[in-house]
C-alpha cells in the first residue's frame, strides 16, 4: 500500500479512488468495527469526501459478532445494551425497532449480571448439592454491599490501605470472608456455604471486568467507571444491527475488507521526506500491548508507553449449549457452579488440564421460543486459552460432565451443538476488553487516548479506530499536523469495556478533525 501523500493515486492502492477533490483532507480509519465506523460516518457527514475504512477481517463490526442458527441470533461479543438514559447505542436501537421483541426477561434495572433478572439462580456444588435459597440471597446482599464499597475509593478519594494492595479482589475477598466469620447468627455449616459461594462470585466478576482475577483489577481507580442509568438491553435480532446501523450511511466504496494492516509510519521526518505510510500485514500478533514497538514506527512516545503496559486487558468467552430437552426447571435462570474445596482457597490460576474450573456457570437463555433450549457458559482468563486450544468435542464432553456432577444428574444427554467465543486467539484481537489493572488510572486511559502529532507539516491524512493518521492542509501554515489519533473502547475514561464507549470516541476523534478543518469547509475548498 502506498502511502498517502496527495501524489500516491494507484489503481492498486485501496486508499486511491480518483474521488479526492483538490483540498480534501485525506482519512483513513484502521478498524470497522462501532468506534471506526463512527468516526467515518461522522466525517462523511460533514463533508469529508476522501474517507477510507481499513478491516483486516472479512466483515463488520469488530468486537460484535451475532451468529444465527435457525431463528434464533447468539451473541459471541457484545451482548448488553448497558443502561438507556443517554445512550447512544440504545436511542439508536430504539428509534430503529430493534428493542420491539426485547422480553422482560432480557431487560434489568439493577447492576447488570450475568443471569436474567427474572427465575431463579441455582447455585450447585461439585457434590450435587444446591445451597438453600436464603442462603444465595444473604450471600448476594452480603457480597453487593461489599461490591458497592469498591466503588468509594476513587469517587470519595478514600486512601488505599497496604493490606488490598490496592486489589479489587483482595479487598473483596477479605472483606466478605471477615464479615461472613464474624457473623454470630450464623451456624458454621452455613457460614462454609457462603464461603465457598465466594470464588464463584469472584469468577463472575472476573468475566464482566474481562480480568483474569478480580486481584488484577485496580481498586483505587474501580470507581471511575460510571454505568449510564436506566435499563439494560438485549437486540433480540442481533446486535450486529447497531453495527449495520451505522454503516448504511457509508458508500460501499469506502469500506475495504481483509485489509489487515502491518505499521503506520506516522512520522517520517527523520526519516525520508513522505507522509504517512500503512504498509499491508500478513496473519500474526494484533494486539496493541505486543505489536505497538513495531506496528507505529518510529516509536510512540514514553508515556503512552507506559500506559499501554499499566491499562489491562483480558479475555471473555462464551460457550453456547443447545439440548434436544430442557433438563432445567421451569424456575431456573441460571446454573451457578460452587467448588466446595475452595472455601479457603486463594487460587487464582489452575494448571491447564483444569481450565474447566473457571466456568463460573451457565445461564438460560429466554424466551425459549426464540432460542430453544440452550445454556450460556462464561469462561475468563488464562483458562479461556486453554479452552480455545481445545476442540468443540472435548468442550462438550466436559461441559456435560460438569452439568451432571453438579446437578447430581448422571442421565444429562451431550448438547446437540455447540458454540463458543474465541477472543484471546484471535490475530486482531487478543482479548476481548479492557479494564483498569493493578497499578493504572484513568490517567492512563486519557494518555492511551492522547493525539499525536507529526513533527513537521506532511502531505496526506489517516483516521483509525486502534489508530489514526492525517495530514495537514499545506494551507494551513505553521500549525503542527494531527498524525495519530487513537479511539476504541480502551480510550474512553469513564464507559471503557462497552460499546457506547466505543462510539463515542469514534465520534470524539472525528470531532477533532472536523474542527480542525471547519475552515477549509466553510471556505468550499
């Protein structure tokens, strides 16, 4: 690919359409997924005319992927529309008719879990036992309170003391386990129940904060994460309809699929006398934490760096069971497993051959009109690996056999089909979203976020998604050019990790660029 100086027009060159009218800034967005595909859409919007979407992958979309089997749509990333009061991704579903068909069932009003609001969480042990209903909801409201304290450190800048290490998990779990001892009302064979409900719960948490463990999330910096209130939403049709959404506004011309892309060459000063250059990648390591040395020659600068190591990011699986039969009740919205060995346990990696340990559980998927009879598993860490390595077979066959230890049921049939996530595996992804780690802020988020500039004034502009580049108008005299522009889910402070997140710093940097060129639009140029 050649580089996007004004004068590098090809017929071979998918950035090159013979559409650029004198003047126009050119934009190139790495990434179609809901942040890329914002920022182009935006851009088009306001005039811009020689606008280029790169996707390394064969369609859409990015960290959304609905497949459908049958009549019905799974979900393999982005599942939730997470709170309506504001936000753009539900006002888009909603003035559109994607929420018509959302069932009760698939809307909540609390802190969203992994589990329908309505029925009944089944919590199981490995011994086929299921712990008493009054106490999963003790345990709940007991573990809620807790939650809620993470939440205190950074919005009431309360000091971290030594003995968290500043650990979303260690605080949580110390905390929970020394209000559950000293609990007088309590016998000890329910206070062992509770204990032991604990890893479970920890395991949950984990795959919403897409952490390996909770001990990897920062504590100090937990509360900086600000949920938009109102209900929380599914698109019974797919959530890939947002995605499709945005893109019906951009010409098909615009829009380049499997054009993985190896380095941006962002400031060429040093080096030779061209502008920004995309040089096309063949498979490999996509992800930003091991690729940015060589994927941003000549090198991002120290601090943002640094706070790519600091700002962590992990991986989330889904694993989808569909069953000929329910052999669920009627009243039972989800299968919680609880190791009662784990009691005391502070293990927060098991050795490979037990991955399938940190399935915290399965959920029920309704209406079962819509989806049949089918169970969604949850799957984070360093075990979600390992579970991708594996086949479909092997995962079935295991996934039953828990199905049948815990409900104590040896008659379970195998699933008639599976289906499962793969995140962590994939070359363009490597995980599925980001969270603050141990040791980062969202000081770090603003700087992952942060634009950089050329050091001197070059010919050719580029926009992206993970990245993005630009060049100035040469009319534009001394004013340094905009070179890099970053945006995605990991670059928004406060709705990191979610897809409204992710729209609006597409429309953030796309703002950027529009004021910078306000002028050049209202001129005609």
């Amino acid at each position: 690919m050649q580089s996007c100086e004004s004068s590098g027009d090809s017929a071979n060159d998918p950035l090159s359409r013979g559409l650029r009218r004198r003047g126009q800034p050119r934009v190139v967005v790495i990434g179609a997924g809901l942040a890329g595909l914002a920022a182009a859409k935006a851009l088009l919007e306001q005039g811009f005319t020689d606008v280029t979407v790169l996707e390394a992958s064969t369609c859409i979309g990015g960290r959304v992927q609905s497949v459908k089997l049958g009549h019905a749509t799974f979900e393999l990333g982005a599942t939730w529309i997470h709170g309506s009061h504001g936000n753009p991704i539900y006002h888009l579903a909603e003035a559109n008719g994607l929420l018509e068909e959302t069932t009760d069932g698939e809307r909540s009003v609390g802190r969203i879990s992994l589990y329908s609001k309505n029925g009944v969480a089944c919590y199981l042990t490995n011994r086929g036992h299921r712990i008493p209903k009054d106490v999963v909801e003790e345990f709940s409201d007991l573990y809620n309170e807790v939650y809620n304290l993470t939440q205190e450190f950074f919005r009431h800048g309360k000091p971290v003391n030594a003995e968290s290490q500043n650990s979303v998990g260690v605080f949580t779990r110390e905390e929970v386990r020394n209000r559950i001892r000293d609990d007088p009302d309590d016998p000890e064979a329910t206070k062992c129940l509770k204990l032991v409900s604990l890893s479970s719960q920890n395991f949950v948490e984990s795959c919403e904060s897409s952490s390996h463990s909770m001990d990897d999330v920062s504590l100090s910096a937990f509360g900086e994460w600000t949920e938009i209130p109102g209900a929380h939403h599914i698109i019974p049709s797919g959530f890939i309809r947002v995605v499709e959404l945005l893109a019906e506004g951009i010409p098909a011309h615009v829009i380049q699929l499997g054009k993985p892309v190896r380095c941006v060459h962002w400031d060429q000063a040093s080096a030779r006398p061209r502008g920004p250059e995309i040089e096309p990648r063949g498979e490999g390591d996509h992800n930003l934490d091991r690729q940015y040395t060589s994927f941003f020659p000549p090198g991002l600068p120290t601090e943002k760096v640094a706070a790519i190591h600091r700002l962590g990011i992990g991986t989330t699986d889904k694993i989808f069971l569909e069953f000929e039969e329910p052999f669920w009740g009627p009243e039972c919205n989800s299968i919680q497993f609880v190791w009662e060995d784990e009691a005391e346990s502070g293990t927060l990696t098991y050795p490979p051959e037990l991955w399938y340990r940190k399935i915290c559980g399965f959920d029920v998927l309704y209406p079962p009109e819509r989806y049949g009879h089918v169970l969604s598993g949850w799957i984070c860490g360093e075990e979600a690996l390992v579970m991708e390595k594996c086949d479909d077979e092997a995962v079935a066959e295991i996934c039953t056999e828990m199905l049948r230890q815990f409900t104590g049921n040896p008659n379970i049939p195998k699933p008639r089909r599976i289906l499962r996530s793969a995140w962590g595996s994939n070359p363009y992804f490597r995980g599925s979203y980001s969270y603050t780690q141990v040791g980062s802020s969202g000081a770090d988020v603003e700087k992952l976020a942060k634009t950089r500039s050329s050091s001197k004034q070059q010919p050719g502009h580029l926009l992206s998604s993970k990245c993005s580049e630009q060049s100035l108008d040469p009319n534009r005299g001394s004013i340094k050019p905009m070179q890099v522009l970053f945006s995605g889910e990991a670059t928004h402070r406060k709705y990191y990790s979610t897809t409204h997140g992710a729209l609006l710093s597409g429309q953030r940097e796309a703002a950027r660029l529009i004021e910078m060129y306000q002028d050049l639009f209202q001129q005609g140029t």
